[in-house]
C-alpha cells in the first residue's frame, strides 16, 4: 500500500497549521504530520502577539488562548529610562499574551476543520526524490517507518529544521544571526502598578545582543526570558547566568516561583534567498521567517502559512506540478509581505548590537520625551537623528 | 553516617566528538537548527550526533541548559 496526498505538512506549529488550513481549504487533500505526542506542548515561547495577525489570518478569537491583553509595550534602559508605546504600535509580538499551547491547537482545528488529516508522534526521517524532484517523506510513527507520498512537502519544522536542508536548501546561519533563548514562567511576582498591562522589554548588557523580555500572563505570573546572539556567549550555560542575575535584581521577583521553563533557538539572520524547488516549499521558522529584531515569529509564520496554503489551492485547481515553477507566486507572496521588513530590521539589529548602556539610556530618554508613538525602525531614526546627531553616525547608512 | 550513593543511572552518552547530558536535555532543537554541519539528530526525546560534526562547539554555547559538551569536557566524565 502507498500512501499519497496532494500535500504533506511537516510540523504542526502555527505556520504548519495555517498552510494546512488555507491548502484543505482550496480542496487539496491534505496530511499534517508532527513528531511531538502532543500539539504545541510543551510550549518553547514568549506567547506574544499583535492583534492584527488574526484578523490578517482569519483565526477567530476565542477566549481559551488569551493569558492576558495588554495596552503596550515598556522598553527599559539600562538606567532605568523607560518608553511606553501602544500596543498598535509596538511590533509583532505585542498585544496579546497567549496560551500558546491552547493557541497552536486552535490553529490544528481550523487545519482539521477545512479538511486536513492530523497525525500526531510522527517524524519526518528523511525525503523521497526522484531525480532532484521532492516526492514525498519517509516517516517514523509510533514503531512503524514508511513512505507518504506528496505532490508537496511543506517544510514547517520550526527552528531546527531538517527537512529544508534534506531538499538542498540553505538554511544555516552565522553565529552573529542565531539567538540562543531562556525562559522562566515565574509566578508569585510582587504587584506593580503598571502590571500586567505591559510587555516588557529590557536592553543593554542585561543581554548582550539580544533583550529580556517579560510578558505577564495573569496579576503574578509572567513570562520571563531573554535571548542573547551566539556570537556573545562565550561559556556554557551563560544564558541562565544573564537571567538569574536580572531576575536577582528585579525587586517585583524576590519571592517569584518557577512554574516552567522553556529553551529554544531564535533565527535573527536576513531574508533566506531560496523557499521553494520542486515539490517542496519551507514556511515559518524553517523558512527563517522571524523578525530578527523581535524574535517574534508566530504571526509571521502564519501569514506565510496562509500564503502557502492559498498558493498550494491555486495549482491544485489548475492541476499544476507543484514544480518550483508553480511554487513562485508563494516566494513572491511572503517577500512582498514580509521581505523588506525583515531585511531591514536585521540591518538595525546590526546597529543595535553595538550600541552601549549609554547609548540606550540616551536613546530611550530621547524617545520619550519625544512621544514616539510607532515603534518602527523608521520613527525611531527620525527622532535620533534630530536629537542626537551624535549617534546618527553608527545608524548614517540606514537614513 | 555517611551517605552512600546506591545506583546512578548513567545520564551522558558520547559518541568519541561529543556528549549529551540526556537528564538535563529538555529537546528544544537550538542546537539542532544551529548545527553548522547538520551532525545532530532530536528524536523529540533522543538526540545524537553524528559523525560529520567537526567540534565546533556551536551547540556547546547555544544550548540553554548546558547539555552538550565534549566527552572529556564533561564534568562527569572527568569523575571517572
Ligand atoms: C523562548 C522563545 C520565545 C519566543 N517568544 C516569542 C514571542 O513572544 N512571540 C513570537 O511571535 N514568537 C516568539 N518566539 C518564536 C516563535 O516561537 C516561533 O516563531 C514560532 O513557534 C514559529 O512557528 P512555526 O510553526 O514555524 O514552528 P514551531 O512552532 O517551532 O513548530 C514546528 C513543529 O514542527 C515539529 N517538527 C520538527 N521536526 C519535525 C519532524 N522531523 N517531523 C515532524 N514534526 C517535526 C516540531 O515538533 C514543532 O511542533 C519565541 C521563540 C522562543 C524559542
Ligand atoms: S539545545 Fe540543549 S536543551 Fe536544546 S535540544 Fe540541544 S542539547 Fe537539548
Ligand atoms: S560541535 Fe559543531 S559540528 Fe559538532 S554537533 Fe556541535 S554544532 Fe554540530
């Protein structure tokens, strides 16, 4: 017996999940495979959003994976000098704190929902080829090992992405573009007047190369984690190092409590030149879709997902190959969507890494006064530009 | 009295290049999509390198938790 579908989803993250979703939907007979026993447990995130991304991607709100919604973001200096900025404006990661477990399995139902097969504890072990053509995957599940058969594997394996690099496609990064991260869920944190209606974040050398972030889930619990680029981490285990010691010095965590713990990869690189050959195509994380500013990537790889998904649908209906030919109008969609944001906010993560404490501290009290409104790599320039011509020079390329 | 240790269940495995503390692991794929020379397999539970790994030590810093290391680095391979 050979097992055939038009497409195979390897991963059920948001971005498997939304091209799924968006592929059932336009009538292709669909399979999603994820190697976990359990969709989106455990959870490895922040569970920051922007509200825009569901309306973006049609996934109705629904109550059971909302932890918290917040008015904004708080971005904190190393002095202390902080900038408030609304949630509409914030980035991608602000607006919602969700239950990102809950999340990622109403983003599976609505895969479901439109028709697509679900399979869970089943790894992808490798690709089938035929003369250079993407066929299908070879899959673990539970204690048996075979073939599927697909007219085109979406790569939607996250962070750690194998099945990209199976198919030749060069997803390898360099120390400076990969963000090693660390996260307590704390509980049991000391009021404070302005939480838990903030995201925080911290910069400066509380995490070199990267922030600290804290997201509250409910009036004493909070997300609390950091990344820090590979390139600054010299010994092992100075991730934990970096976070013990500013959860040390946070007075609202004194008496905190652990309730989990969550490791994990973040991509900070530019855009990857290549998602698509024949019978295959890479979308969210494995596709490096995170913003390399942020960190964040849920909504992002959902809005590629659905790209995907929709892209799939239209060759289905003209009775397309699937050819890398055909899979264009998907590297196009997403690079229109999020090419040039991407692009640019590496550039300034660039810049960013090399800026001191007291940089920052200027930098964040400068912003402040100045009412910035949208935290766009753009507005913020603009403002530096006028006020501290001093350090426009490290920023001059970009204006 | 002292306290007499009865049974350790092993908890680094190496193969020659590098050593995974399986107890400390929490499989989260950093080193995975990190790896330069694609040498390291995450069965969501198991991981294992192969032997196209060139000892870089990418994984070593990038890994969170302080899982990897090299076999001799190992602080319980030294107890030996
Ligand atoms: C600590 C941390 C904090 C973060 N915080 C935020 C945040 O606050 N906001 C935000 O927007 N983003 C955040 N991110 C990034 C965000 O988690 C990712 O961008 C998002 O999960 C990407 O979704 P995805 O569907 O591409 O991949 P994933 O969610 O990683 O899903 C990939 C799935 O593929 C499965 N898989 C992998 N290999 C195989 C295989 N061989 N066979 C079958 N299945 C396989 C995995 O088990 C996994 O379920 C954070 C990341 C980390 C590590
Ligand atoms: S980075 Fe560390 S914790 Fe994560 S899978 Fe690799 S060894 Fe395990
Ligand atoms: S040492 Fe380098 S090559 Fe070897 S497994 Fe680690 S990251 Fe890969």
């Amino acid at each position: 017996m050979t097992l055939k579908y038009d497409v195979v989803v390897v991963g059920a993250g948001p971005a498997g999940s939304s091209a799924a979703r968006y592929a059932a939907l336009g009538g292709c007979n669909t399979l999603m495979i994820e190697k976990r026993q359990e969709i989106g447990s455990p959870v490895r995130c922040g569970e920051g959003i922007a509200r825009h991304f569901l309306d973006d991607c049609g996934i109705p709100y629904e109550n059971k994976w909302v932890a918290q919604e917040v008015k904004g973001a708080k971005i904190i200096s190393p002095a202390g000098n902080v900038l408030k900025i609304d949630e509409k404006h914030a980035g991608n990661e602000v607006g919602i704190v969700l239950e990102r477990d809950a999340f990622d399995k109403a983003c599976a139902k609505l895969a479901a929902k439109a028709g697509s097969e679900i399979w869970v504890k089943t790894t992808a072990v490798g690709l089938l080829k035929d003369d250079g053509r993407v066929t299908g995957v070879r899959v673990k599940r539970l204690e048996e090992e075979f073939n599927i058969e697909a007219d085109c594997v979406v790569a939607a394996d996250g962070y750690e992405s194998q099945v990209g690099r199976w198919a030749g496609m060069k997803t390898l990064m360099k120390a400076g573009d990969i963000t090693g991260t660390l996260q307590y869920r704390l509980t049991n944190i000391e009021p404070d007047p302005d939480f838990p209606h903030y995201c925080e974040f911290f910069l400066g050398t509380c995490a070199p190369a990267g922030y600290i972030w804290v997201f509250p889930k409910d009036e004493c619990t909070a997300n609390v984690g950091l990344g820090i680029s590979l390139d600054r981490l010299k010994n092992k285990m100075d991730l934990k190092m970096y976070l013990d010691a500013f959860c040390k010095k946070d007075p609202r965590m004194k008496r905190a409590q652990f309730l989990d713990m969550v490791t994990g990869g973040v991509s900070t690189c530019p855009p990857i030149k290549e998602t698509v050959r024949d019978g295959i195509a890479m979308v969210g994380d494995a596709a490096r879709h995170i913003d390399p500013i942020t960190g964040g990537g849920i909504g992002n790889g959902c809005l590629a997902g659905m790209i995907l998904g929709k892209v799939l649908s239209e060759i289905k209906e003209r009775g397309g190959t699937y050819s890398k030919e055909d899979l264009q109008p998907y590297e196009k969609g997403w690079r229109a969507e999020l090419e040039e944001t991407l692009y640019r906010n590496w550039m300034a993560k660039n810049k960013l890494v090399t800026l001191s404490d007291e940089d920052f501290d200027k930098i964040i009290a400068t912003l402040s006064t100045a009412g910035i409104e949208k935290l766009s790599v753009h507005a913020m320039l603009k403002v530096i530009k006028e006020r501290h011509p001093d350090l426009v020079a490290k920023f001059a390329d970009m204006i | 009295m002292p306290t007499e240790l009865v049974s350790l269940r092993p908890n680094v495995r190496d193969n020659g290049l590098m050593a995974i503390d399986d107890m400390l692991c929490m499989h989260c794929g950093a080193c995975v999509g990190t790896c330069p020379t694609n040498a390291i397999f995450l069965n969501e539970v198991y991981l294992t390198f192969n032997e196209d790994c060139t000892q870089c030590g990418m994984c070593v810093k990038v890994c969170p938790v302080g899982a990897i290391d090299y076999p001799h680095g190992h602080k319980l391979t030294q107890l030996k």
